[in-house]
C-alpha cells in the first residue's frame, strides 16, 4: 500500500470542496473495492476522505411512489430496513445476498453504484426500478448513469447523496452467484410498472444492461414460459475462466425466468 492521507469530512460540501481541491483523492466509504485496491496497489489515491459517517447520506425514507436510500446505507440495513421490505421486497432481498455477512456489514448501497463493478448486484436493482441517483448537484437516471465497465455519469468530484427507486408493482431478482464472493456471474432484476417491465442484467456482460427483448415478450405476458422462445445472443459478453459467453448467455434466459417466476409486490 502506497503512502496517503486520511481525511474525515465534516460534511458533503467540505467532501466535494477536497475533491475538487485534489483530483487524486478518493471518497472513503465502505472500502470493500477501494481498500484491497490499494492493499495490492492497484490504486493509489492521495487522500481518502472519509464519508461514511455522514448523516446526511444515511437513511431510508418513502416518498409516494419512491423509495430513497442514501449512499452510506449499509447492504446489511437495506436488507433488515422494514421500509424496504414493504416498499420493494426484491430490493432487501437482493442486499441480503451481497457477498457475505462482512461485506453486508461494511458496503454500502452507494459505493457500489458509483464502482459500477459489472459483476455487482445493485447496479440491476437501480436499472430495473428506473432509480434516480441523486448527487450533490444533480439527479441522473439510471438509464443514463452507468456507462460500461466500472464507468459511469458521475463527474470525477460528483458524489453520490441517495438513490430515489420508483417503486415496481411487482419486482424479483435472481442471480447465479459466484460460490467464492457471492458476486453475480449472471444475475436478472426484474421490475413491473404498471406502464412497463424491466429487465436488467448484470454479471454476464461489461456492464448491468436491459434485455429488450425479453421485456417486449413479457409485456403482452409476464409468465416464465414466455421467454422459451428467446436467446440472449453470446457476443459481447463476458467469458473467462469461470465461464464462457454462451453458458452466461444461456443463464441470462434462466435467471429471468427464475426472476419472473418469483414476482412478488409490497407486502
């Protein structure tokens, strides 16, 4: 690990005033990509700040059709947070199968939408429920946020305040997970609006994407066996040493199926 300084910010202002201030540091959260970054020095920021302590990137609030979650809020909390169980089940769910008890005790929800890992569970869930992410100057909508392979809108001293989740009639999610770190080899969120299904895909390719097809096919009729018929075609996605592009292919069609199977709403 590379030398650096510590700072912990007194608030979200002070936090992107340092980051404008320095454009090699980097906003400190959970660390659960940052910190073996750096262990390995893969990355080497000047500074870390400090910013999960922040009260005002904590909570989980509803707001008529949304659900917002601040960017400090632990993968452990979202999965055990009664409003999030109520509001979108599928989204606790989902928390609470992020890699294990460790990492659920120390990531939070915006620390993985801003790595944008493309293996990464929330990236679905944010592109599935059209989530707003709201930042310390703008709110950016999810199908214009993530941009491909840990790239995303977020300007270099843009942080991440919250994400606003429209709230699914119905929603499930269903993953292949890694047997080692939890992490989605292929993992489908899908999310039903009364004026549209989404179908959003992580893990199998370079980046959560939506799967058209498949939602132009469930919006006539959102049952598993809709999607017999449908190929997710291999090229472009990911194929290394834990599987090939066609074998994630194949568990894009299985995922959603699982997924449309277990649409569930509000409790």
């Amino acid at each position: 690990m590379y030398p650096f300084t510590y700072q912990r910010a007194a608030g979200v202002a002070e936090a992107s005033a340092a980051l404008r201030s320095d454009p090699q540091a980097r906003l400190l959260a959970g660390g659960m990509t940052l910190l073996p970054s750096m262990k390995h020095r893969l990355a080497a920021p000047s500074t870390l700040i400090d910013i999960a302590r922040l009260p005002d990137l904590r909570g989980i609030a509803r707001d008529r059709d949304a659900l917002a979650v601040g960017a400090a809020t632990r993968h452990a909390e979202v999965a055990a947070d009664a409003t999030v169980r109520a509001a979108i089940p599928a989204l606790a769910a989902l928390a609470g199968a992020i890699g294990d008890p460790q990492v659920r005790a120390r990531g939070t929800l915006g620390g993985s939408v801003a790595n944008n890992d493309p293996a990464a569970d929330y990236p679905a869930a944010v592109l599935g429920c059209r989530a707003v992410v709201v930042t310390d100057r703008r709110g950016i909508p999810a199908d214009d946020f993530f941009q491909g392979m840990f790239a995303t809108a977020l300007e270099p001293d843009e942080l991440i305040v919250a994400i606003r989740f429209a709230c699914p009639r119905r929603a499930a999610y269903a993953k292949f997970a890694h047997p080692a770190s939890g992490y989605a080899m292929t993992g489908v969120f899908v999310a039903e609006f009364d004026d549209e299904i989404r179908v959003a895909v992580t893990g199998a390719g370079p980046g959560v994407f939506r799967w058209r097809e498949a939602e132009n096919a469930l919006r006539a009729r959102p049952e598993a066996a809709t999607l017999d018929g449908l190929t997710m075609p291999a090229d472009g996605l990911n194929a290394d040493l834990h599987a090939p592009a066609a074998y994630r292919a194949s568990l894009v069609r299985l995922m959603t199926q699982q997924a449309v199977a277990g649409l569930a709403g509000p409790v």
